[in-house]
C-alpha cells in the first residue's frame, strides 16, 4: 500500500506542477481590463486632454477639448494664493503676446465670480478666465497645489504640467519644444 501511495502522490504533484505551468503561460491569463486605446486620456503627461466645459466671467459656456488643433495651455489658479498672484503679470504678458496663436486659459477654482473679476480689474488683466466653481474639473486633473499649469500640444496631449509659477521664458522653451 505505501508503493501505491507513492505512486499516487508523485502522480497528484506531476499533475499540480503541469497544471500551474500551463496557468502561468501569459495567454492563459484572465484579462481584466479591456485593451487600452493608442492614446489614454487623463491628466498627466503623455495623456490626451480630457474635453471640459466651464462658464466664462460673464457665464459664456466655453468647451476645452483635444480636437481643438491648436496648442492649448491651462493654468488652475486662485486670487489669494501668493504664488498664483506672483506669476499673473508674466499670464498676462504670454496670453496678450499668443492671443490668436495658443488657446489659453487661466482657470479660477471655486471662487465667486465677483472676487474674481474684482481681483482682475483691480490689477488689469485681461487674459481669458473660466471659472470652476465647483471644482469638479479640478478635482478631474488632480490639482493639489496652486498654480498649477499645462501645456497641450496640437494633438490634444498633454505635453507639459508644472505646480508651481511659471514666467514666460518657461512657457516660450516649453511651445518651442513641441
């Protein structure tokens, strides 16, 4: 009996090792997820810009989408943060200078509309501003720290993100480099 036992249990661990060989084999894997996209949206760099939409000041809805064919830049932004304050006049200076050329936007998060447009006349900005009042697309891109700016190449992807102020040099270095 012990030599059919033997047998039997070097049998079992044939068979176990087999199995396990051929479960390891990567077409034998389960797929969970479905196969990716060429190209995956999301917020970081290399990813395709996820399309927006967010009102204007004066409440003019404005879609901020990939197929926009042109280079976009994003800039999520506050009137009370110090670093945001510091970096709005070189905004200011790069969004009249490419006016027509880069799609631009200074994105306020959830601030009233009042605080802002004050904040604006107050210093005479007159760069394009959307507000995200309830800070639902700014949750979507991950901003954790303000400023935080993006550069979106021609393609809709996501070439260039950056938390903290950025001058006008960056910005020029960062369009030359697309």
């Amino acid at each position: 009996m012990s030599k059919r036992f033997i047998v039997l249990a070097i049998a079992i661990i044939a068979m176990t090792v087999a199995i396990g060989f051929i479960a390891m084999q990567p077409e034998n894997f389960l797929r969970t997820q479905p196969d990716k996209p060429a190209v995956d949206s999301g917020v970081t760099v290399g990813k395709q810009l996820p399309e927006f939409t967010l009102s204007t000041l004066n409440g003019k809805m404005t879609k901020v989408s990939p197929a926009a064919q042109q280079v976009t830049i994003l800039n999520f932004w506050a009137t009370w943060c110090p670093p945001c304050r510091q970096e709005m006049p070189e905004l200011e200076k790069f969004a009249q200078q490419y006016s027509g050329k880069v799609g631009f936007y200074a994105i306020n998060i959830q601030e009233p509309v009042a605080t802002v447009n004050e904040f604006l006349a107050h210093n005479k900005y007159t760069m394009n501003v959307l507000s995200d009042k309830t800070g639902e697309v700014s949750q979507n891109f991950r901003i954790n720290s303000i400023p935080t700016t993006l550069v979106i190449d021609k393609q809709g992807i996501i070439k260039y993100r950056k938390s903290g102020p950025v001058t006008v040099a960056e910005l020029e270095g960062v369009l030359h480099g697309l």
